[in-house]
C-alpha cells in the first residue's frame, strides 16, 4: 500500500466505505453525517458531491478495528489488542527501516506558489457550532527537522484555516513540534514545516504515535509496512515530504507571532482550551501548496467517542504502551489494552502472569513510567493472566472480586497530563493525579479462593450437540 488511495480500494473490496454522491455542504452537514454514521460503527465514507467543489472529502479512515487492521495490512478480523501485539512483535525485532528518496512522484501534478495560494480551493469544513472557525488539518500531520541534530519530526496536531495562506497550529507543551520550535526560537529563525492532508494510512498512524524523543516517525513506518516509504526532497524547505501525498502544505512558523486559535470540539468530547475563547498560538504562513490531480482531501470527526481519532488513539496508544513494557523485560506480561471509549489515552488495561509478590503493582508502576503511560495516562488496572484485557466484563468482574480498595490502590499526585483533559480546571491542567488499580488474586496468600471453571469435555461435547439442539 502506497497511498490513501489504495486503501479506499482495499476497504471497497471489504466493504468497509461508502460513496456518498449526494450533495452535501461543507458546513455542519458533512460532519453531522460523518458522526452519526462512525458512531454507527459504519463504512468510511467518500462525498463525492461536496457543495461548492470537485475534491472529494473522505471521513471515517480508521474509525473501526477492521479498517486499522487494513491500513496496516493484516487479517481485518483482528482486534485492536491483536494490531497492537503484532505492531509490539515488529517494533522490537527490528531496528528501523529508513525512507527512500526518490525524485519524483504524484504530489508534484500541481504546485500553487506565491500569489497563487489559495486554501480555500479546497472543501475544508466546518465541524462544530462553537468551533473557531473551518480546520483544514484534522486527518494531518506536519513535518518538521531539528536545526541541531536534523530529525525529523512527524507530529499530528490540528490546524485551523485563518485566510487563503495562513493556518493556525495547536502545539502542546513538551510535544515534539513545540521543542523543535522553541530551538528555532532560540536561534531568531523561522522554522520551515510542510503540512500531509492524505497519505498512506500508516503515516497518520505513526504521525499520532507518542515514540521516544528523536525517534523517526519515517523509519517506523517503513518497519510496519515492511517497505521503505518514498519520499522527495523539497527544493523549498528541505523536508522529505511523502511522494505519494494528496495534498501538502508548505511554509514557515514565526515562533514569535501569535494568532487567535481555537475554541475545537476535540476527540475527548468537550471542546478545548477556554471555554468559548480562542487563544494565541503560532501559525503557519503557507508558500506553497502541492496536490495530486484531483486530491482526496481528509478529514477525523471528533467529539464525543467514540470516533475515529478513539479508536486511531487506541491502537497506536497500546501498541506503543506494550512496545515500552516490553523493552523493560519485565516477567510474566501477557496483554495490554487502552480501551477506545477511554478517549484512546486516560487508561490501560495490563494482565500479568505473577510470578513473585509485589508482581503485579510493579506492572502498574511501570506502565506511568513509560513514555506513553508518562502523558496523559490517569488510570491503570492490572489483573491477572485469566482476564481478557478487551472484555469489560471480564475487567469489571475481576475489580469486583479481585480487587479490594485499601489493599489494591495506589494513587500517584502529580503525573504529566495533557491540557486537553476537561476532568481538570482550565488554568491547571499540566498536572494531573493517577490512580494504579491491582485488580489480581494476591500472589502470597497461602489459601486463594477457588475459581469455578466448565470441565473442557463436556464443553466441547456440548458444542458438537449445538446443531441438533438449536442453538447454532
């Protein structure tokens, strides 16, 4: 898979999308659509008819475990835990497979620069009633370099349109984007970024990944897809910018002018920042902008989970959360799980197979000591190596009677949270509390209470008799 348009004929093929050739406006509707329909579990969908344009706009990419599973090129029966296992398994095997620079691909069909830059060509929508404004960057992400030690950088944040060549930006504290802007600051430059609407799923994917500070998002994708990802050298800003884009956005970041950004309804359910204000970010000022013939333009519906960006969320924040623990050769770790409806990030689910006392708290402790279990992270449960990490009912019936609250809890006051957790005051929200759950048997009682298990005979003559009883 190269791009976003082999994917749309993989998912067709599975009957995962759908054309919508109605019109349907850009304003609200196409969202509220978009919403109800992933909300639904639903096909991806494609409008083909958006009023006022001729690009179509594609929503839903990785709104289910099935178009995940496609995206990265495995069985589509796969559950987010099985996505998660086997991009750990590859991970950890291997070190990294580099991108290929090639000298030409589908991105240069069309090149606006200067005068000719108009971002409004394209069907950017409006989301949300108390949105600030259209956002062009939601299924996005900018490239950006280190001017010291020349990483690049692929990071996902959002991207409000101000005018036909300038787009605001979100970057959060301590995000890689912010780092490298603030060396850039430090020197008195611009930093020079490029903006990816539509590529290979798995760039997203990874682009959306919490990895280790100067890790190359390029090179880790390259290891998922099993390929190198081709990419060309931009003659004006420097970057390696994929070959087989849709759209790309390039131009400059002034790390010391600020515009009015925001309020977004964001993929917790709540809409960020303070309430009903905008406020002052950095922004892009767009040079030039480069598109396929006849661009698919992409788009994540966020709001309330659980959505796109949820279910995305879940996937790389397990993936990448497993990958961490496992690196840490920590004994008896059997599945990880961060559970879509928890917004993709606030909590992890971890069994363990123990092995000493104090086993499965040194599990806990563990996971918020992770790079991905460091940010954002409030919650962890740990229970033993018969519980199914993705079974809510398997977890809630281990916390009801595994799990005593005196013995079991430990709570953590001050850990790194994300600004856009709604649980905390706005104003306070760099800090936050986390909670270790030990939802196992204690492994040092001499007398554990017996567990009550079918005989596995009379299971499996029970299911050979299904047919003639029924019940098949």
């Amino acid at each position: 898979m190269k791009d976003i348009r082999d994917f749309i004929l993989q998912c067709e093929n599975e009957r995962e999308l759908h054309r919508v050739t109605s019109e349907v406006d850009w304003n609200l509707e196409l969202s509220h659509i978009a919403k109800i329909v992933e909300e639904r579990s639903g096909p991806a969908l494609l409008f083909e008819n958006v009023k006022g344009y001729k690009t179509s706009v594609l929503s839903g990419t990785l709104a289910t475990s099935r178009r995940l599973a496609i995206a990265m090129g495995l069985p589509v029966d796969s559950s987010i835990v099985n996505l998660a296992q086997e991009w750990m398994k590859i991970s950890t095997s291997k070190s990294a497979i580099r991108p290929k620079i090639v000298q030409t691909g589908p991105i240069l069909d069309n090149i606006d620069e200067k005068n000719n830059v108009d971002l409004f060509k394209f069907p950017v929508p409006f989301f949300n009633l108390k949105d600030g404004g259209r956002y062009i960057g939601t299924w996005v992400y900018l490239i950006c370099q280190d001017p010291d030690t020349k990483w690049v950088n692929l990071g996902t944040y959002r991207m409000q349109l101000h005018d036909k060549n300038t787009i605001g930006t979100n970057f959060i504290g301590g995000k890689h984007a912010n780092l490298i802007l603030k060396k850039y600051q430090a020197l008195g430059k611009k930093m020079p970024a490029a903006v990816v609407i539509g590529s290979d799923p798995i760039l997203f994917l990874v682009a959306s990944t919490l990895l280790p500070f100067q890790t190359d998002e390029y090179d880790v994708a390259g290891l998922l897809r099993g390929s190198p990802i081709e990419v060309i050298e931009s003659e004006l800003t420097g970057l390696p910018i994929p070959a087989f884009s849709e759209i790309v956005i390039e131009g400059e970041i002034d790390p010391n002018d600020l515009h009015s950004e925001g309020p977004f309804a964001e993929y917790t359910g709540y809409y960020s920042g303070t309430v009903g204000l905008a406020e002052e970010k950095p922004f892009m000022k767009v040079k030039r902008v480069m598109y396929r013939d006849n661009p698919i333009f992409c788009v994540s519906i966020t709001g309330k989970p659980i959505g796109d960006i949820n279910v995305m969320l879940a996937l790389n924040h397990t993936a990448t959360l497993w990958t961490d623990l496992q690196n840490m050769k920590i004994p008896g770790l059997e599945k990880v799980y961060v559970p879509e409806n928890s917004a993709g990030r606030y909590w992890a689910i971890v069994s363990v197979k123990q092995q000493y006392p104090g086993h499965a708290m040194q599990v806990g402790t563990a996971v918020i000591s992770t790079t991905t279990g460091s940010y954002g992270l409030k919650g962890v449960i740990v229970v033993d190596d018969d519980i199914c990490v993705d079974d809510w009912n398997q977890v809630m019936w281990a916390l009801s009677v595994r799990y005593d609250p005196k013995r079991s809890t430990q709570i953590i006051n001050r850990g790194r949270s994300t600004p856009l957790d709604p649980s905390l005051p706005i104003g306070s929200r760099k800090i936050c509390s986390r909670i270790i759950m030990d939802a196992t048997m204690p492994f040092e009682w001499d007398k554990r209470p017996i567990p009550v298990s079918l005989d596995s005979k009379m299971v499996e003559r029970a299911k050979s008799r299904f047919r003639e009883l029924g019940l098949d």
